[in-house]
C-alpha cells in the first residue's frame, strides 16, 4: 500500500481526493512539515504557497519522499517553479477532476513525474533556457565553478560575507539548493562559457586598443 501525507497547511487538498484515494488503497495521512514521522511516507503533497519550505524542511534526510503540488489555477509559470524547486509532480484541479488527480498523485508516488498537458511543451522548453544574469553575476558564478564561495567573494571584489549573501541571493533566484547545483547548473545552461567568452572578447579588445595606441 501506497502511503501519502498531506502538509498540515494544505490539509483541504487531501478531502477532495480522500475517497478516491482509498479506493486505489493509498494511506493519506496529515504531515506537520516540522515532524519527522514522515520518513515511510511515499509522497508529500502541498499547494503552490508551501512547497518551498516542504522541500526544504526535507533536504538532507536519507531517501526522502517525492512532493507532489495539488492546486488550482496553475499556469505556466507558476508550474514551472513548482518544478524548478524540486516538486516531481503538479496536478491542476481545475484542469483535472478528483478521481484523475487522485490517479495523478499515485503516479507520481509510484516514481513518475506529473505535469499538466497544457503545460508540457512550454515548461520543457523553458526549463533548460539559461536565466537572464548581469555580467557582475556571471563573473561570481564563473569564480565559484572551480573554488568556494569565500574564494570566488575574494575574486570579485566582495568580503565573504558580502559574498555569501549575494549567492544565497542569486541561489534562491534561480531555485537552486547549494553550491553544487548552482555549478551543475551553470554549465548545462552554458553560463560559464558565455561568461569566458565576454571575458575573453574584452581582453582581446583591450589588446588591440593597447596595440593601436
């Protein structure tokens, strides 16, 4: 049997899919977000206004349940955040009845990832588009790819803790966890290349003004 808590905060979520639910024999339960007795639980469902601190009151736990966002009106970029923060699934009651989306919350329970239709190609597309960051950023993210932050704060100009604040900033922008993330995801958007190559392009200009004079 499957098991699923609900965030104490969300808890009318679980009321609309409760007999659903049961029908399929998943255990639905009610989760305060700062307990620990959720450690058997298969899934945690919230809303859209929540999802962040369940996500992050999860972080570090050996082999946390998967967070799925039950809620109304989810356009599309409310969806994408929801997915950015680390949510495996998003199931739009409005868009879905209760016995599809108690179908849904299963799914994604068993391991599956779950969005609205409507939303599949635009989330899909814009996820992997990198995000708009000033060149003061790029430079940081470049600086932090290959030391850590106090050594990247040192390489920009910033005190360490000028510059652990600015990372946390920028982290929280682009719905990253950690130093790690922010590296892994800085590559695959290509923002520590595109950052070389403006340096690199400045040099290069430099140079030939240096050469002309």
């Amino acid at each position: 049997m499957l098991t699923v808590a609900v965030d104490s905060e969300s808890s009318s979520i679980g009321h609309e899919l409760r007999g659903h639910l049961d029908h399929m024999e998943v255990k639905l339960t009610r989760w305060p977000v700062t307990s620990r007795s959720h450690l058997g639980h298969d899934l945690v469902i919230t809303d859209v206004a929540h999802v962040g601190r369940v996500i992050e009151s999860l972080r570090g736990l050996h082999r946390p349940p998967g967070v799925a966002v039950v809620d109304v009106d989810l356009d599309e970029e409310r969806a994408r955040q929801c997915l950015r923060k680390g949510a495996l699934g998003v199931i739009d009651l409005e868009r879905t009845g209760p016995a599809e989306a108690a179908a849904a919350v299963v799914a994604v329970a068993a391991g599956f990832a779950v969005i609205p239709a409507a939303h599949a190609q635009p989330i899909s597309s814009r996820l992997e588009r990198p995000p708009e960051l000033s060149s003061f950023e790029l430079e940081f993210l470049r600086a932090a790819r290959s030391q850590s932050i106090e050594s990247a704060s040192d390489a920009v100009g910033l005190s360490r803790r000028q510059g652990q604040r600015r990372f946390k900033t920028l982290m929280s922008s682009l719905g990253l966890a950690n130093h790690l993330e922010a590296v892994i995801a800085a590559t695959r958007w290509g923002l520590v290349e595109e950052c070389h190559s403006r340096n690199h392009s400045g040099s290069r200009s430099a140079s030939t003004r240096a050469t002309r004079s």
